[in-house]
C-alpha cells in the first residue's frame, strides 16, 4: 500500500502539522516506507501467538495499605500562614 500527495495533504490538515512543500517529498517518502513496514507484519504467521492481555504476568503487585501517621497535627500546623488552634484559616469564600 502507498499513498500520494494528496493523501499526505489530508493527514497533515487533520493532524494540524504543517511543513513547507520542499518537506512534502520526503514526508512521502517516509510515510510510504512505514505503510510497507506495516504491510509486512500483516504477512507475518501468528496463529501460533498466544493473545496479549496484560504486558506482565504479575497481577496487583501492591504494597500492604497499612495506615500511619506521616506528621502530627501540630507539625501540619507549624508552617500555617494563619491558624485558629486547631484549623487552618482562611478567607471567606461564600459571602
């Protein structure tokens, strides 16, 4: 399968990509030469390839979800620009 100009054209409007018309031959060039790329995997014999589900065989790797205190509350307070004993203040939002 190849393409020509005018396809190029159409791909490039659609991807929003411009390049000037001394770049147009080479873009064709190149865009033909993955097209045939892409034509010869579709040669290739996979029915002996089992379907690709998940790129790993590991499922749910993750670590224990164990609740811990980081920073006390008093820490978490320390660097407020303004505190009201036990909460931040802020401004008022609603009026």
């Amino acid at each position: 399968m190849s393409t020509d100009l005018n396809t190029l054209r159409q791909l490039a409007h659609l991807a929003r990509l411009e390049f000037d018309e001394s770049n147009e031959q080479q873009m064709l060039t190149d865009l033909n030469k993955i097209l045939a790329w892409v034509e010869q995997l579709g040669n290739l014999d996979t029915s002996t390839v089992e379907p690709l589900v998940h790129l790993s065989h590991e499922i749910n790797v993750l670590r224990p979800d164990e609740p811990q205190n980081s920073i006390s509350h008093a820490e978490g307070l320390q660097n407020a620009p303004r505190k009201d004993s036990d909460y931040f203040r802020v401004p008022k939002v609603l009026e």
